[in-house]
C-alpha cells in the first residue's frame, strides 16, 4: 500500500520535492496551497495527486508531512499539528534555512503521534514558485538532516527513503552548527548581494552608463539579490542575531581594508588577497567530509561562438564522462571564453583534460 505524502507549500522548493518524489511512483502526494492558482497548476502538471486548501483535512490523512512554507508559516503550521487527533504515527519535515527556531517550535509539541525530523535541502533559484521548481533542482545538493534526540533511526531511514528520488547527498547536523554554517555562507552573502545592488544604484546617478557596464563578475556576485525579498525577510527575522554578529564582522573586515588601501600597505594587501584567492579556490575540491562529496575541475579555454558548449560537452558525453557542474566564467564577443566543467573524481579529470588536449582544445587544471 502507498504511503500518503502532504508538502505543504508548493513553491519553488516544495514544488521541486513533489515532482522528485511523484518520479518513483511509490506515494501519493497531496498538496496544500494557500494559493487556489498554484493548486491547479499543480493537478494540471501531475506534480501532485490530490488538492487541498484546508490543512487539517490533508494532514490527518497523510503518513508523511513536509513543510515547505516560509519558517514563520512552518511554525505556525507545526503549532497547529499538535492540536490534532491522528489515529496513526506521522513523520513531518521542514525545509526551512534556519533550523534553531524551528526545533525550538517542534521541541514544545506534545502530540505524541507527531515525529519531527529538521530538514533542509540546500539548492534553490532566484526565481520562485511552482512553475520555477524542477525534479532535479536538488541532484547533488547537500540536504541536511536534524533530527530530534528522540527520533528513531527508523524514522530518518523512512524520511530518507522518500526523498533518495531528490538524489541529493544528505548531512546530519546539530541545529547550532546548521545555523552558523548557512549564516556564513547562505544568508549574509545575500545581505552583502543586496547592498553591492544598492551601491550600484546610487553610482548610476553619477555615471548613467554604469547599468551597461555590470556585467559578468558583478552580476554572478549579485544574482541572489535578485530572490524573494519577503522570504529572505523572513529568514533574517529568525536568524537576526547572528546575521548582527556576521554584520559587524564583515564591517571589522572592511576597517581593515580600508586602512591598507589609506596607507597603500601593499604587501598586507597581496597577503589578504593571496590567502583569499587559496581559500577560494580550495572550496570543495579534493575532500571529502562525510557526505559531502569531492569534485575536480578542468578548465577550457572556447571562442564566443554558436555550438562551442556543446561541443566540448558532448566530446565528454562520448567518453562516458559525467559532468557535475558546469559554469560560464568568462565569456565576452571576439574573445576567448573559459567554461569551468566539474567532475566527480581524479581519473574523469585527467582524461577530460587529456581528451580536450587531443581535440586541440587550450584546457587546463589546477595542480
């Protein structure tokens, strides 16, 4: 008998989860929305079985409930499972970024019948709701777990279960050191994203062409500005206390910039630049650190011209080269274009390189 599933928010993310779960064909998914438009997007596309707009009515029907809401909403939601009556056990997940203020809503529910696993699938998209989510949005993401003390392993092996079609690499963490982490590398690059657009906005006022010029660097930097203001709100609202600490961090940072430009103290400045550059460019290659996977790099040089990505992907393809990520890092008319192609492990890398070199293309790795 197929297990029932609720997601409870069919957004970009919960949207992309019913689509990666509906791909096995082992639970029937409900789906509930406040908004009655994205409810019938959802049954037109087949992403989900059933509709509903009444919360309770699905809930006490479902084995499985993810909320995939915004976290205020997701704890007002998990307030509200612990006043109902199941008659049967239900496993509930979350996905929210910020995991303290959610356990601290799951922790208060006294219904017994009620498993509360954290959850937090780390991908996403600057666009949002359901026509942006996708089945594969999460292939190779990292998706951390944070489950209670008293959760079962059995429990977790059934949460994993449901989601093993999302083919992510999952992490369990300890709700602090979730925090901390996505606060660092989630949440206050997209405060820093937001004020570099504003930057921009008041220097156009003095050169008008500027909007021509902010391309290539200054729009991968910025791109998160572009997400959900609300959401984000949202986020920095439960997550205010460390997004100050990080604030004042970064503006200590800045005070010391400044004094090496003021002075123009060269060498410190080379230091800061050269211990940054190695940090960068060390960030997830050639480590692995429990789930989180390795990766390696090969970089091609290709000219701006129709059907140069493609044919350096496909050469790939032909040997049976899987890529993991592929990037654009530069790429501008009449000059050559670097693509930055992401492999899962040594060998792929130094036959990609190999193969590239053979079909006279200018590859390269780092070594």
């Amino acid at each position: 008998m197929k297990q029932k599933v609720l997601i409870a928010g069919l957004g970009l993310i919960g949207g992309s989860l019913a689509k990666a779960i509906k791909k096995s064909n082992e639970y029937i998914i409900y789906g509930f929305d406040v908004q009655t438009e994205t409810l019938q997007t959802a049954i037109n596309e087949d992403i989900i079985d059933q509709s509903f707009s009444n919360f309770e009515v699905a809930a006490l029907d479902v084995d499985i409930i993810i909320l995939a809401t915004p976290i205020s909403e997701t704890i007002s939601l998990l307030q509200q499972l612990d006043t109902m009556t199941f008659d049967h056990e239900i496993i509930v997940t979350d996905v929210s970024s910020v995991k303290g203020a959610v356990l601290d809503a799951a922790d208060q529910i006294s219904n017994e019948q009620v498993i509360f696993i954290g959850g937090h699938p780390m991908a996403g998209s600057h666009k949002s709701g359901i026509h942006a989510a996708k089945a594969h949005l999460f292939e190779n993401a990292i998706y951390i777990l944070t489950p209670t003390t008293t959760c079962a392993q059995e429990k977790l092996k059934t949460l994993k279960k449901l989601l093993q079609g999302t083919k992510a690499n999952f992490l369990i963490l300890q709700p602090e050191e979730h925090d901390e982490m996505t606060s660092v590398i989630s949440h206050f690059p997209h405060l820093i994203a937001s004020s570099l657009v504003h930057q921009a906005k008041k220097w156009e006022q003095v050169h008008h062409y500027l909007p021509e010029l902010a391309a290539g660097g200054f729009r991968d930097i910025t791109r998160i500005a572009s997400s959900n203001p609300k959401m984000w709100q949202d986020i920095f609202t439960h997550n205010g206390n460390k997004m100050s600490k990080l604030l004042q961090d970064w503006i200590n940072e800045m005070v010391t910039l400044k004094e090496y430009l003021d002075k123009d103290n060269q060498k410190d400045m080379i230091d800061y630049l050269e211990q940054a550059k190695n940090y960068r460019d060390g960030l997830g290659e050639k480590t692995t650190r429990g789930a989180l996977p390795s990766f390696y790099d090969v970089y091609v040089d290709i000219k701006d011209q129709p059907g140069a990505i493609a044919s350096v992907v496909q050469l790939l393809a032909t040997s049976e080269i899987s890529l993991r990520n592929i990037r654009i890092l530069e790429i501008r008319d009449s000059v050559s274009g670097a693509l930055r192609l992401s492999v899962t492990s040594h060998d792929d890398q130094l036959n990609a390189l190999s193969l590239l070199h053979e079909h006279n293309y200018d590859a390269s790795i780092d070594i």
